[in-house]
C-alpha cells in the first residue's frame, strides 16, 4: 500500500492596488479562489497575507515584506506561496527575477493558479513573458515621473541616482523644495585631473588603472580601479560641468544638456584632447550585442573560468574575427586563461550543433506535444478564471440587489445611493468583460491546436533556412534556442532553451558539449 502524500505547505498572497481599472481582483474574491485551489490541490493553508491599496511596482508593502521575512527563515512554515495573477506577487520584472530568484534559493516557490507556468523550461518562459507584460501594463506611471526629472535636470539640478566620483551632492532651496547640484570634491577631484593628465601625456588606461591601485587609490566603488573604470571617467562630460541626462537609445529620446550647470574639475579642451587621443589609438573592438549583423552569437558566448561574457574584436583591419573574454580585453592577457576563438568558424560550429541536436526529424513531434499540452492548460486556467469572474458578477448583482432593498424599504432616497450604485455597475462592467475575454480565449483554443500540424511541418525546414538565411534571420533564429555558450580551453557547452516535455524522444537533450580543434582556437 503506497503511502498518502502529505500535503504542501503555503501562503496564500493577495493583492489590490487602488487603481480602479484592475478587474476582479477584489480581495475576497482572491482569496477564495486561493483557498479553493489549495483544497483541491494538495495544499494545506499555513499563512495568509493581504496588501490592500498597495502598487505592485514597489517591493515596499507590509505584508509582501513580512512573507518574504518568513520565507526566508530556516524553518519557513511553508514551501510555496500561491498568487491569484504572478501580477498580484509584483508587477516589476526585476523585483520578481530578485525575490523569486531568492525564494527558489530557500525552497520556496511562487505559484500563481490562473497562469501555466509550472517548473519546466516552457513554464519558466511563460512566467517571464507573463511578468514582462505585467510590468509594461503599468509602464504609464513611470513616464510621468521621468517627464519631472527631466524638467529638473533642465534647470542644472543633478536628478541621476548615483553621484559621480569627484562631486559631492549637496542640497539647495528651489522655492518650496530643496533639489541636488553637484559641487567638486576636493580629493577626489585631484584623482580626476590626475587621471586626465596622465591620459593627455598618453599613458593607456590600463597602465592609468595599475598606476593608480599601485598607489593605493581607492576607486569609486571602493575596489581595484579598472581599464573601463578609467575609461567611464575619460569619457564623462561631467567633469566639464556639463549636465547630461536622459538619453534613451531605445525610445531615441533627445537628451537633455546644460552646459555650466556645475564647477567644471578639467576643462573642456582638456577634455577633448583627452578623447581625440583616445580615438585615435582605439582598437577595432565591438561589443556583439552592438553589433549583431557581425558577430551571431552576440550576448550568448559567457566564459566557464570567470563568468565574464566575450566581445567580438578585429584584427589587421577587420581580416579576422574573435570572440575574446572580457576581463582580457579589460585588464590584460594575464586576467584570464580562456582562448580567442575564431568567430566566423566558431559560428559555424554552433550552427551545426543546432541542426544535429535540435532540428531533428523528432522536433517535429515534440513542438507538437509542446503546443497541445500548453493549450490545454490555457483551457483549464480560463475556464477556472470564467468561473471565479462569474462568480464576482452574480456577487456585485447581489449588492446592488440589496442597496434597492433598502431604498425600497426604508426613507433613504436613490440620490444618497447614487455613488455606490454607479460604482456597483461599473464593476459589472468590467467583470463582464473579462469574462467575454475569457470565453474567447476558449473559443480560440481550437483554432490554436488546428495549426499544430502546420508549426510542427515548418520546424522541419528551418535546418535548410539556416544555411541560406541572412545574418540578422539566422541571429533571430539562434537566439530563439540558445541560451547561453560556456567556453573553456577545448570546449563549448551549448545549453539550448527549446522545451523536451517529459516523455519525448529527445527527452532531457537541452545542453551539448563540443570539442574546439586548433582551427577554431587561436593563440594569445
């Protein structure tokens, strides 16, 4: 007789900011569906936490705090905490990689019961695409932050989050309110215009940064100073006075500039000198995430000897191609024992390993299996979500029905219940219309999976796209598989992110070893 499973321990979390656009997502109603899930799921209720009125885009909430204190105690009372939407745990990418990157740590994991997301390579993708979009859901508020600070820093207020090595911060009076200006520090700003002189007499940043640490000089981080520390430092206009800030490659913004908007430490011919030298002594060397019509596998080549990702550098006037770590290109041959590889045979040989290992005749089928089973779990999860809204509309009718009641049976006047009639309907509102999303959703699921056969077909011809595809498509393509390419002298770990559903034929195949032979290694 095999023996009863004991049931999982956990917190239930629930969440409602003030914002009057959030959709069911009432407390009560959360709650309830967390406890009906924990009862018909294996779990037994330990704890319960509730933020009301509370952003999910701040980590700064009582209850949300006081979990993650208690998970992270020896002993936590419970193994999982289950969320109504992982938008009720935070709404901010970054807080959610931090927390639940440090809940996995002391066993404990986040489980929202309205979303597939479940412990699997395919599962952890979802979650992170579901969290991306909560954080852009909510991505509004912050704009009308950043158009303040940049009225500010517009009338020379220093509005960035770090102050720069060589100034100090100090506070002024701005009518009502008291902003920062930056003001010379006196030591540290001898180091700056040390720094520049040396540069100027043509002295490399590396020989700069040992010059430095040789002499004891504490770097702004309060570490050994670096090539690229020297370099942040040589390149920052900050030094003469000017105020730079909101430049945004992405969105292309416009940044603002004020010029004199602070005591300068070098001057600004000094400073340009400085960098005309810099340029033209400057090696060929091109960071691939910049550059990815050159180098494939840019962001993806990581170092297993120091961690450090590899940049993609020339030689002899862009003859050659390598990919090179970093802390060599940072802080000399000596920094590391990882090779250079030959980029262009290199590429090749990623390429090949892709083709053996994932585009199989067996991919087929498993991309396959893949969307079915994610669909079914879409179907169950919107049918559970339909229910819960459902639920919540005959709930709202119930209170209107009563605020009726009372106006019918007592001397209160439909005027004193206006407010919460009108607030009444236009919950039901939009829990109507939610629960028309979901039944679409439903509705859709057929067509979906109608089109497996076709996904599946496609994937069995990307081997040949792959040899006559252009750079940028085959750099799409390599992304979409690999997550990372681990180098050590001799070898590449390829570790690829396709998901293997258990029981396919190419069952835990996400990871492949590849020996490097001297024409792809190429000598310091």
């Amino acid at each position: 007789m095999s023996e009863r499973q004991e049931p999982t321990p956990a917190a239930l979390y629930a969440r409602v900011s003030s914002d009057r656009q959030d959709v069911d997502l009432s407390v009560a109603a959360q709650l309830r569906a967390l406890r009906d899930y924990a009862r018909e799921n294996g779990y037994v209720v330990a704890l319960e936490y509730v933020d009301e009125a509370e952003s999910g885009r701040v980590a700064d909430r009582p209850q949300f705090k006081e979990m993650i204190d208690t998970a992270s105690k020896p002993n936590a009372p419970f193994r999982e905490i289950l969320v109504w939407k992982f938008s009720r745990f935070t709404r901010k990418r970054e807080h959610a990689v931090v927390y639940k990157s440090m809940l996995r740590r002391k066993g404990v994991r986040v489980v929202s019961i309205t979303e597939h997301a479940d412990d699997t390579p395919t599962g952890k993708l979802l979650e992170g695409i579901i969290e991306t979009v909560d954080e852009f859901y909510s991505e509004n508020l912050a704009q009308e932050v950043s158009r303040g600070m940049r009225e500010a820093a517009s009338r020379g207020f220093w509005v960035g989050s770090r102050t720069p090595y060589g100034f100090n911060r100090v506070k002024v009076l701005d009518g009502p309110k008291e902003r920062p200006v930056l003001e010379p520090d006196p030591d540290a700003a001898r180091v700056v215009r040390r720094i520049f002189d040396l540069a100027e007499a043509g002295t490399g940043m590396l020989d700069i940064a040992r010059t430095l640490n040789d002499e004891g000089i504490a770097s702004p981080a309060a570490k050994l100073w670096s090539k690229n520390g020297v370099h942040f430092i040589l390149r920052n206009e900050v030094y003469t006075g000017t105020l730079v800030w909101g430049a945004n490659a992405r969105t292309k913004a416009e940044p603002v500039r004020v010029e004199k908007a602070f005591p300068a430490i070098v001057s600004k011919a000094k400073f340009n000198r400085v960098n005309a030298l810099m340029r033209s002594r400057a090696p060929k060397t091109i960071h691939p995430r910049r550059v990815a019509s050159t180098y494939l596998l840019s962001g993806l080549v990581k170092c297993r000897l120091c961690r450090r990702a590899f940049s993609g550098q020339e030689a002899q006037s862009g003859r050659y191609a390598y990919y090179v770590c970093q802390s060599i290109m940072k802080r000399g041959k000596d920094a590391c024992e990882a090779p250079r590889i030959n980029a262009r045979r290199f590429e090749e040989m990623v390429l090949e390993s892709i083709r053996a290992n994932v585009l199989t005749e067996a991919i087929g089928p498993v991309l396959a299996q893949v969307v079915e089973e994610e669909m079914d779990g879409v179907g169950r999860e919107q049918r559970k979500r339909l229910q819960t809204i459902e639920y919540e509309i005959e709930e709202v009718k119930r209170k209107l029905a009563r605020v009726w009641h009372v106006i019918e049976t007592t001397d209160r006047d439909v005027a004193d219940a206006a407010d919460r009639i009108r607030e009444h309907r236009e919950r039901r509102e939009r829990l109507e219309d939610a629960a028309a999303d979901a039944r679409a959703i439903i509705a859709q699921r057929r067509t979906v999976r109608d089109d497996v056969e076709a996904v599946a077909a496609s994937a069995r011809d990307m081997g040949e796209f792959l040899k006559e595809s252009e750079m940028s498509e085959r750099r799409t393509f390599v992304t979409t598989f690999v997550k990372e390419i681990a180098v050590r002298p001799g070898s590449a770990l390829v570790r690829y992110t396709i998901p293997m559903p258990e029981g396919s034929p190419v069952e835990g195949m996400n990871a492949e070893e590849m020996a490097m032979d001297s024409s792809v290694l190429s000598a310091r």
